[in-house]
C-alpha cells in the first residue's frame, strides 16, 4: 500500500526557493508488515543539467532532514530517491549517481531513454507503478546454462533447496524473525546444531 506525505518542513525550510516544487515523498508498507515502511522521494526535474547541479542537494537535504528523523533502522537504510527527468541523461551521469552510497538507494529515469514507459503519463507519472517496478518487482535472469530461463523464483529455490521453499512458505517476516526462520531452516534439514541467543 502506498500512500504520499507532506514533505517535512525541516526540509523545506533547509532548501533554496522553489527547490522541492516538484518533489513528493510516498511510503509504502511492505505486505502484512505494519511496523515500518520504506520512503521515497520523487523528484522531477526537466535537464541533466539540472540534474546534475543538484542531485547532491536533494541527497544531502534528505539524509539531514528526514533520515536522522527516523528511529528504526529498516527505514533508515530503505530511503529511495527516484530523479525523474524529461530530458536524455548520459550514461556517466546515471552511473554515478546511481552508484552513490551516502543516505539514499538512487534511481535516474530518463523519459526518452525508452525506458520504464509504464511509469509515464501523458501530464506526469503514475507513482503506483514507478514504485512496484523499481522497488517490488523482481526478474531473474538465469542464462541459458542454467536451464529455462522463464522458471520462476519459486521453482528455481525448490530446484536448488527444496527444503527452504517448505520454510519460506510458513514463514511470516517481520523484524527480529531471523532467528525463528533459521531455527526452522536447520530442524527441516536435521541440523542439531544449537542455536544461540534469544
């Protein structure tokens, strides 16, 4: 489930006039999961070359005034800035951007690029699929050596670890969890190794 915030006021008032018009912050909850949420930014900008003047700004502007707000460290590591731009963007731009470690998971999407169409709108961009694709949609891209490539995640890990699958599919996530899940893991496979720590 999505849902879109009010930018905080720390962050607007931290900006340069008119620097967060086109910027929208959206949560979503994670399945059954009620007791965190991954952020997003989404920042829509015309040129690279704003883009690239920039893109620090909004980075720096997050990680003080929106990430040291956070208490928990799931949300604190799962920030996602998406810059969405009208404009072609260089390779090297995207690149770099993109490879970027410091407070947020970046994305560049380029509108001419052909690229994640979907998401495009004739007046803007529906934010739904932008997130389901970039954040929650996962391809598997076995290579031909492997075998079929169209097997889905399921049947690969039941190929590879069929008991895994048997947890997986009783286990509940949440935080603090890994060590229910792992216990299950090794009794399924017979494991007496003990456990420790609670």
């Amino acid at each position: 489930m999505y849902t879109q915030h009010q930018l905080p006021p720390k962050l607007l008032e931290s900006s340069g006039e008119g620097l967060y018009d086109t910027v929208e912050l959206w949560s979503a909850t994670l399945g059954n999961e009620k007791e965190y949420n991954c952020h997003a930014f989404i920042v829509r900008l015309q040129t690279e070359a704003y883009l690239s003047l920039n893109w620090e700004l909004y980075r720096n502007d997050i990680a003080t005034c929106f990430q040291t707000d956070l208490s928990k460290d799931i949300e604190i590591w799962n920030i996602y800035l998406f810059f969405i731009i009208d404009g072609p963007v260089s390779r090297d731009l995207k690149y770099k951007i993109e490879q970027d470690r410091y407070s947020t998971r970046k994305v560049v999407i380029s509108k001419s690029s052909g690229q994640y169409q979907s998401v495009f709108l004739e007046n803007g961009i529906d934010v739904r699929i932008l997130l389901d694709t970039c954040l929650f949609n996962v391809e598997v891209n076995q290579g031909s050596s492997q075998g079929d490539v169209g097997n889905s995640v399921k049947e690969l890990i039941e190929s590879l670890d069929p008991d895994i699958l048997t947890v997986l599919e009783e286990y509940t996530p949440g935080i603090k969890k890994q060590k229910e899940f792992y216990h299950s893991y090794l009794t399924k496979k017979n494991i007496q190794n003990e456990i420790k720590g609670n």
